[in-house]
C-alpha cells in the first residue's frame, strides 16, 4: 500500500503539471465557442483537483501525517539545495494551492466564464508565482534525467500560459452555442456626418443675381415704346414731308 502510494505521489505531480496549462492553452480556442470555454475549465479544475490528491499522498507516504515532520524534511531538502536550513518551502506550497483554489473558484463563477477576451490583470502575478513553484519543485529540486524531463516540460507550460494569457483585439461577433443558430452580426455605426445634397449651376445663379443688380424693376406705368428705324419693315418708301 505504501509503495502505491509513494508512485501515486509522482504520478500526480505530473499530471497536475500537465493539467496546469490546459485551462488557459484552451480559453484562446474557445474565442467564439462556448464549448472550448467549458472544457478549458474542466481541465483546469482537474488539474486542481489531482494536485489535491498528490499533496494527500506526500503526507500519507513521505511524512506519516505530521506536519512537524514535513517541515524538518523539507527545511533538509532546501539544505541540501541551497544551504539554507528553511521550511518555508512547507508554506509556500501551501500558498500555491491556495492559489489554485481561489483561481477555480472565480473561474466558476459567472464573472469569470468567459477568460478569451479580457483575461483578469491578476491572473499574470498569480500564474508567475505559480510557474516559480513548479520550476523549483520540478527542476531546482529535482536530480538525474528527472530534471532534464522537467526542464522541457516547464518550456512547454511556460509558451502556453503565454499563449492563453496574451490578450486579444475586440471583436464585435457574437460568441456561438453549439446547436444553436448563429446571430446576425452588430451593424457597425456610421458617425459620419452626411454629406450635403447636390447643388446646382453655381455660376447660372451668379449671372442671375447681376442681372437683377443692374435691371432694377420699376415702378408705375411704362411709356411707350418709339420704334427706331432700323425696325422699320424692309422696303417700306419714305415720304417727303414737303410733298
């Protein structure tokens, strides 16, 4: 039974580090797909829920249930390391699933559903210090071929939690249910200002308001005309007034 539990305690550390980075790697597919959105948060929550069982499994199988004992070996583990005889590594550790906790907690709720658009500024300060937990556990305190697996391990979760945290342009598109149909898109919003209607012959109505300038209209009966004669009727004789 203790040895089962001894390789559970391995197993479960690699599977909660494998887990770890599906939530965000998945909330960039799940942009438009509520689908993706649910399974990046089941992963997560799995990954959560198995690092729960590996702790479990460390206090059953390296530190027979005391907390005294857990931290007297690992303030000889942080010895053996760096030097330093210090526990805190105990409390860290502590720190870090209490992180992952509070993390799923908000993911289940209704704020924090949706994470592909505008994930939350704190995500980034609560995935660096969880990063720093794992490379210490994982590489620092890790010896032979078990660190190198490790170090490769740690690059891949490091480019997809750079992946899942990088923020995205807005868009406007509705995000689609699967078996549901898709909406129509937002009209996009002209604030333009219209353009003025077409006018007509700016230079006709130009020589029209000169024309009325210098031909005023007059006022009262008109004499009349005397017709000049050159508007005479062509061939017409003249007669001598002495005749």
């Amino acid at each position: 039974m203790n040895e089962f539990v001894h390789t559970a305690t391995y197993v479960t550390a690699w599977l909660a580090l494998a887990l770890y980075p599906a939530g965000p790697l998945a909330a960039r597919r799940g942009r438009l797909d509520r689908r993706w959105q649910s399974t990046a948060r089941w992963l997560y929550t799995l990954g959560g829920l198995i690092f729960g069982v590996h702790v479990l499994c460390a206090y059953e199988a390296f530190y027979a249930w005391s907390h005294a004992i857990a931290l007297r070996e690992t303030a000889a583990q942080t010895e053996a390391v760096t030097g330093v005889a210090s526990g805190a590594g105990l409390y860290l550790n502590f720190v870090f699933t209490a992180l992952w906790t509070i993390d799923l907690l908000h993911w289940w709720t209704g704020r924090g559903l949706d994470r592909s658009h505008r994930p939350p500024r704190w995500l980034i300060p609560l995935h660096a210090f969880q990063l720093f937990m794992i490379f210490n556990a994982a590489v620092v305190f890790a010896a032979g071929a078990a660190r190198w697996l490790a170090a490769a391990a740690f690059a891949a979760l490091v480019a997809a939690l750079a992946a899942g945290l990088r923020p995205r342009a807005a868009t406007t598109e509705p995000i689609h249910t699967p078996g549901m149909p898709r909406a129509a898109p937002t009209p996009q919003r002209d604030d333009r200002a219209p353009a003025p209607p077409p006018q007509g012959d700016d230079s006709a109505d130009a020589r029209g308001t000169v024309e009325a300038i210098r031909s005023p209209p007059t006022i009262g009966p008109q004499p009349p005309s005397i017709p000049s004669p050159a508007d005479a009727a062509p061939g017409a004789a003249t007669r001598d007034p002495a005749s």
